[in-house]
C-alpha cells in the first residue's frame, strides 16, 4: 500500500513538473507558488472567510501593495477592507490594535520592520500585554506582518532583523516563514489567532517559487503556530535556522553530503513559542547543533537557542559546544561586497560545521 | 400656621458650612437654614413630591473652533437626574480620597493617580452618551472604570492587588477594564490611536456606537494624536477626542509646556469646543453635542474640558511645587463640581440637605465597606501567576526563574 502511494506520488510530481508553468488552483497535482502568491492567497481566503478580517497598511490598497502582497484585494473587497493609510506608524498600528480591542479581526502591515519600531510601544505595551493586564477580559486579535531582515543594497536603516527584540516579549507569538506553504499555513493561522501575533516575511523570498501540496491549496490549510518542522534528515549535524536561511542551510547541506557529512535542517517556522522539543530529539541523534540567522549575535535567536540547549535534556547529547552563524555585527552597510560579507554564506555554514565536528 | 415640630429638624448643627466660613457667614447660614427646614418640614409633612421635579439653569457658552454653533446655552435637569449625579460624584470623591488613606498606609503601592475635582467631567461626559458606547482614557481611571460600569469594591480590590480586584489584581490602577471600557493606559497618549481603532470598528461594524476617547494636557502634545487626527478625520471615524485640561502635566503647568494652549483648536481641521469642566451640566450637555456630530455621521469632534485635579499628579507629587495651595483652595472652594451640583439643587428646591447628607452617608458607607473587602480580600493565588497569557490557547508551560521551574499558563 505504501509503494503504491508511493508511486501515486512521484507520478503526481511528474505530472506538476509538466505542468509547472500552469497555475490550476483546481488542479489535483502540487503547483508552483511563489512566497509572494501564497500569501496573497492566504489573507484572500481568510478575508472571504470572516467579514472581521481587514488589511491596513501604507500601499496596501491602491497601489496593490508596496511588494505587491495584496495584489487585487482591494478590487475585490473595497475601500472598507483594505486601507491604505498614511506615513504614519504608530498611529496607524494603534488604531489597529483598538479595532482589535472592540472586535475586528485586524491584518496590521508594516512596509519593513524597520518602521515597526516607530509603532513598537502600540505591539509591546498596547497589544502583547493588555490580556494579561486586564486577566483575561481584553483580548487582541491582531496580526502585524510585513518584510523583516536584510534586503539587497537598502543600508542600515532597512535591513534590520526584529526577530530577536519581538521574541523577546510575553503575550507576542512571532513567526517567520520560509517556504510558501510555510507562508500561507501559517499567515492563516496567524490570522485566525486570538492573539497578537508578529509574522516576519522576507522580501528576498517574496518571488522564489516553491511546490506547494495539493492539501496546502486548501482553504482550510493552516499550519500550526509552534511547530518547527524538519526540512532535511540528517545524522551528523543539526542546522537549525528560520526563514531565508534555511534555503542557505540546505544548499550547504547539499555541497557537504558530497563530502559523506548528513546536516538535519530544521526549519523553526515560530520563533515564539520556540519548538525546542524539536531541536532537542534532533540533537539526541545527530550530537551538534549549530544555528543560522540573519540577525545580530548579541542576544539573537541563536543565543536563546543556544541557551536552552544548555539547560535542557540535550545538552548531555552534545559532542562539541553548540554555535551561532549570525550577520556581522555592524550596522548593514551599501556597497556589495561588503553586504554580501554582512550577512552568512553558504560558505560560512559549510566552514562552521567542518569546525564544530572537527573534519 | 401649625408647624408639627419635629425636634431633628430644629437639632441644626452648622454641619453644611465649611470650616473656612466666618461666624457670620454661619449665622446667616444657620438661620437661613432654619427657616428653610421649618418651611420644609410642612413642605416634607406632606410627599417628596412637592420638590422641584426639573428645572433649567443657564450654563456657560462653549468656545467653538470650526462650528457654526455650539451647545445649548441652557440644560434641563430633572430630580433623579441630579440625585443620580450628585450620589456618582461623591462616590468618586469618596473613593479617591480613600486610596489616597491606603496609599499612605502603604496597602496600595506603585502608582496611583487620582481624580477628585474632575468627577464633572466622568460624570457628565457619561451622562451625554450611552453604556452601548465605548470609551477610553489614561491613567487617571478610576472614576471611568466606575461610569463604566465597575464597582467600587472591584475598583478598590484592584488598587490593593487583591483576587477581587476588576483584573483579579494583574493590572492594578493604570489598568482597570469593563466592557466597553478599554481601560486604564499606562502610555501617554498611546490610548488616542486606540480609540480611534475604536471607533474604526464601530463605523465597520455599523452598530450607530461612537468611541469616547480622553487624554491630558500633557499628552496633547504626543504626536501620535495628531496622527490620530488625521486618520479620524479622514475616515471620519465616530470618535470624540476629549482633552480634559486640568492645567497641569505631571508638574509642567500648560504654558509651559504647549505652544498653543488652546487646546480645543489643536485638532485643526477637527472642530472644537472648549467647555466648562467643573460644570456637570456644561459637560453633559457639550458631549451631547458632540455625540450628535459624531452619530450623523459627521466624523471626530475634539473637546477641550477645563478641568482641576486637587491631588498632585500621583501620590507621590504632593501637588504643591508647581502650584500654590491658595490655587487649589480657591478653585475647591469657588468651582467645586459637587458643590455647584449641590447648591444648585438644593436652591432650586430639588432636593433637601437632609436627603443629600443621606447620600453621603450611604456612600460613606459604601466606601467604607468596599476598603474593608479590598484589605481583607486575600492576594491572588501563585498559580494565577503566569495566566491570561494568550487567549483560546490550549495549556502551556512558562519558564519560571530558573530552569528548573516550569510553571503552567492556562487562557
């Protein structure tokens, strides 16, 4: 039974490769979606699926949004679903939050998490906090989502990682998908929370296309929030990173099977609550851990992971210490070259597991 | 005529005069009291319902920004209406005026702001809309959670952190919620953009209900409210902005801390109007106004309420570096709104001293019984800790201070 699902499914997967440049949303072989398109479909289904749900945000309207993630939503839901709204952030996310507060279900999108921080007091103290605060009485269904992270050539003040300062708070679930089923499972399911949840996208994989399952097509598709999910089975190592670093962990993990080295990658999906289970039961097998972000070292995503490892069951699993590969620690800079040396590289991963296993 | 004489009628203590009053001044007082009580004892000999059941008294002119016209320059007030008002008001005071004695016998702790002289202001504003209605507002909240539909014994358990506190003690005094009541912020100026979400939702939803949404002097000049005002204005969302003005931010006097004081026209493009604070009726009868706008679909109003706060910014502002204490006295003295409630009343045969010295005493008591539960009421339990995290959320571990402590969080 199994290898006839088996072949069921590779002919399945023969006929998508066939059918790759078709869009069928109906059809029952997987498709190619783009990041981009995944989420696009995500917040059309649920806005058609719950009158409660809308979009705001600069750009998100008219001009079918500044990276294109609303592309013709407001066609077809109106001035009173998706509103474009001014330059201005924290007023902006506070209304957000306040609609929230009195019953919509609001989809609150920063044009880059850099602008988020203008709003930030309105997610920390408005929105994470106010259910605890008021014990129980006030919930905040909100979404904010938007690009987060180093992009191409936009310097300093555009490329920074929040996923570290947001994890960092109670009352916040933070999400970074990579993939576009990652993308559309989990912006749903982000959407139908009852709670303020922060979903960080990455405008570099915005156009990469990824197969996305016939069930993943679904309208009732989600993805649990908290669950990392193994992208890659491996012995010897365990590559634990979130968004667009995961497609660095498997190419490195690629180049070094050449050489008989078997990374697991792991693919955090939620960075609040952290899946350590997951890392943990990893580590047992394979006895190194290394994590790949693109944020900043000092107290990033890595070193809580790190941490955690040290406190819990898998640190007797261990055969070398657990290390980060992180961006440099400096502000992004311009020009290419030094970008390109800002942030990790296949390069750097491949370096960092030859060193943590000592070959 | 018979005067049935009744010997507590005649039994006068001077109980309605301040102790700041001259002998004279009493004299007259007494006497004047006497022969009013003697009238009314043939008056009370027979039903209650020889008062005054409503009259009209004239208010002051609103200043207007942007408006044609403003509120009535007259209000109606009807007995209940006022008994109703009055009682509100001295429950307020009460109340604050007992958190102020458990502030500093130390069973309150942290912040706690208090609003004793602005009780005009909750009151009225309450009076001009509906419990359907939603509101926001600051710190200075406890006399909102109370209009709101909070009770004093809820409102007092939470200042003592107890279990029975109106957020089971989590919150404290910045942050005290009902429903409609979205607290209670600790911010400045971070509850604008909120309720103006607020009112987002109400346009969308289509339920006719209006956001009523307050902030100080102080935070009138966070720029989060102006681009509260922007947004409002160009979705013409049902909110009414209410500044209430009470001359001072923390210990920065208005002048000199805002360009432009007048902060009824600070809206711009918002219309405005700057409203006696201390004047119940004045409120009441501006929020009206400004409900109405709101309602007919007009967009946001901004009103400017000219208010006093008799304690400091805090309890732990004495009130008294910035300001003089012959300020405070003058403004307790000449602009006190239960007073001028009171006088009003009472000189309009709508009430009787002895019925509103009842009230005081009921709400003396209440007071009293509301303290005593909110010092006996026992802490919240160490299991309540790490709950009310998320909401609709299956059971979750929490890291307790060490890694060996996990401790459990449930919705």
């Amino acid at each position: 039974m199994a290898s006839l699902r088996c072949f069921l499914r590779s002919g399945k997967n023969a006929v998508s490769a066939v059918l790759r440049r078709e869009f069928h949303r109906t059809s029952p072989a997987a498709v190619q979606v783009t990041v981009r398109d995944a989420l696009n479909q995500a917040m059309d289904e649920e806005l058609e699926r719950d009158e409660r749900v809308f979009l705001l945000g600069e750009e998100v309207a008219q001009y079918d949004g500044a990276y294109k993630i609303s592309r013709g939503l407001w066609k077809k839901y109106g001035d009173k679903r998706i509103i474009d709204t001014p330059i201005t952030e924290m007023g902006f996310a506070g209304i957000a939050v306040g609609a929230a507060m009195a019953g919509l279900r609001p989809i609150c999108e920063f044009m880059t998490f850099n602008f988020s921080m203008q709003a930030i007091d309105q997610v920390i103290n408005s929105a994470a906090k106010t259910y605890y605060m008021s014990a129980g009485l006030q919930p905040v269904p909100i979404v904010f989502r938007g690009p987060n992270g180093a992009s191409a050539g936009v310097a300093a003040q555009h490329s920074q990682c929040f996923a570290a300062w947001y994890s960092h708070c109670p009352g916040l679930k933070v999400v970074s998908p990579w993939s576009a089923e990652d993308a559309k499972g989990l912006l749903k399911s982000a959407i139908r929370d009852d709670n303020p949840v922060v979903f960080l996208e990455n405008e570099l994989m915005y156009g990469v296309p990824f197969e996305m399952s016939e069930e993943a097509q679904s309208k009732d598709f989600i993805i649990p929030i908290g669950k990392a999910k193994i992208e890659r089975q491996g012995n010897h190592v365990t590559l634990v990173s979130h968004s667009r670093m995961v497609s660095l962990c498997l190419d490195a993990a690629a180049v070094l099977a050449k050489e008989g080295i078997e990374c697991e990658v792991i693919n955090m999906r939620t960075i609040r609550p952290l899946d350590a289970e997951a890392i943990e039961t990893s580590i047992m097998k394979t006895n190194h851990l290394i994590t790949v972000e693109g944020g900043w070292p000092q107290f990033g995503v890595g070193a809580e992971i790190l941490g955690r490892i040290m406190e819990g069951p898998a640190f007797n699993y261990l055969d070398a210490p657990a290390v980060r590969v992180t961006g440099v620690d400096i502000p992004m800079p311009y020009a290419k070259i030094l970008e390109d040396n800002s942030i990790p590289q296949i390069k750097d991963i491949i370096f960092s597991v030859k060193k943590t296993l000592n070959v | 005529m018979p005067l049935p004489l009744f010997p507590e009628h005649l039994n006068f203590p001077a109980h309605n005069a301040s102790a700041n009053d001259s002998s004279i001044t009493k004299q007259i007082f007494f006497s004047t009291n006497v022969i009013r009580s003697l009238l009314r004892v043939v008056v009370s000999a027979r039903t209650y319902a020889d008062f005054t059941p409503q009259a009209t008294f004239d208010i002051k002119k609103c200043d207007l920004h942007k408006l044609e016209e403003g509120p009535p320059l007259q209000a109606m007030l009807s007995r209940e209406e006022g008994l109703q008002y009055y009682r509100t008001m001295q429950t307020m005071r009460r109340m604050e005026l007992k958190a102020d004695q458990l502030y500093k016998q130390k069973i309150i702790r942290g912040f706690c702001h208090l609003y004793d002289g602005q009780e005009a202001c909750a009151v009225g504003i309450e009076a001009g809309i509906n419990l359907s209605d939603h509101l926001i507002t600051a710190y200075r909240a406890h006399a909102y959670t109370l209009t709101r539909g909070g009770t004093v014994r809820e409102i007092m358990a939470e200042l003592t952190g107890r279990r029975g506190g109106i957020a089971k003690g989590k919150g404290g005094s910045m942050h005290m919620y009902t429903k409609n009541f979205y607290g209670g912020n600790g911010i400045v100026g971070a509850q604008v953009p909120l309720g103006a979400g607020v009112a987002l939702a109400c346009k969308y939803l289509g339920k006719n209900e209006l956001c009523v949404c307050l902030y100080g002097d102080g935070a009138a000049n966070q720029g989060q409210i102006f681009e509260t005002y922007n947004m409002a204005s160009l979705w013409k969302l049902p909110c009414i902005f209410i500044c209430e003005n009470n001359k001072y931010g923390m210990g920065t006097s208005v002048e000199r801390a805002a360009a432009s004081t007048d902060y009824y026209k600070r809206g711009d493009f918002i219309p405005g109007l700057r409203v006696d604070g201390m004047d119940i009726l004045c409120v009441r009868e501006a929020t009206k106004f400004a409900a109405e706008h709101c309602r007919s679909g007009k967009g946001p109003i901004l009103m400017e309420l000219q208010t006093y706060r008799y304690h400091g910014h805090s309890m732990s502002d004495p009130g008294v570096s910035y300001r003089t204490r012959e300020e405070i006295q003058e403004v307790r003295s000449k602009s006190d709104p239960i007073s001028m409630l009171k006088d009003r009343m009472l000189s309009n045969n709508m009430a009787s001293v002895e019925e509103l010295k009842e009230i005081d005493v009921e709400v003396r008591k209440e007071i009293e019984d509301a303290a005593q539960f909110a010092t006996t009421d026992p802490e919240p339990p160490l299991d309540d800790l790490c709950n009310h995290i998320f909401y609709n959320n299956p059971p979750m571990e929490v890291r307790g201070t060490n890694p060996w402590t996990k401790l459990k969080s449930v919705s």
